[in-house]
C-alpha cells in the first residue's frame, strides 16, 4: 500500500474582545478545504468568555460573527467544537443554529493540552 500525501490550504481568524487592554473574550475560525466540495468550511474552535463577564452577550456576539464571517468566505459547513460539560455553550450553539450533529474524537499529544 502506497500512502500519498498533498498539502491542502487553511486559513484562520482570531477574533477578539478587548478591555483594559487585556482579550477577554476570544474565538477562532479555521477555513479548510477537502476534495468532497469546491467550497470551503469552517471550524469553529476555542470559543472563550472571561468567567466574570460570562452572560453579558460577548459569547453569542463572537459566534455570529465567525457565522457571518464564514459565510461571507463561501463556507458549505460550519462546525463547532465542545466538550460534554458545557451544556450552556450547548444552549448558545443550538439557538444560532447549530445542530447536535455527531462526536468529536481526539487524541492529545501534549500532556498539558486540556
């Protein structure tokens, strides 16, 4: 078996809340391409709220501009990364429009990643 490999094109965007001088509230978006459409998608990814400011609309702010965002890039699919015990950012998903739609299976290769 002969196993090839191609390097594909991404892209990702950092946005961010800003206040004192310090990023409070941040998410990421990664634009990637396959060979199953012509059109990219997005990866939703390290959607963060500071704990004091949780609640305040920052979360669903940031995430309708990675929607709007990976729209106006020619996504098909936005998916969004989360772990089981965040059923709040569950709720903020689901009311954007997102679907509970599988299960995301990773392996760590650092022992610090969380």
């Amino acid at each position: 078996m002969d196993i090839q490999q191609k390097d594909i094109t991404a892209s990702g965007i950092k946005f961010f809340i800003e206040q004192d001088g310090r990023v409070v509230a941040r998410a990421h978006l990664y634009i990637m391409h396959n060979d199953l459409h012509s059109e990219p998608f997005g990866l939703l990814e390290d959607v963060f709220v500071d704990e004091s400011l949780r609640g305040g609309g920052m979360g669903t702010e940031l995430t309708k501009k990675v929607i709007a965002v990976a729209k106006e890039r020619g996504c098909y699919k936005l998916v969004a990364t989360s772990r089981y015990e965040r059923e709040k950012v569950h709720a903020l998903y689901e009311r954007l429009g997102f679907k509970d739609y599988g299960k995301e299976l990773r392996i760590d290769f650092l022992n610090n990643v969380q």
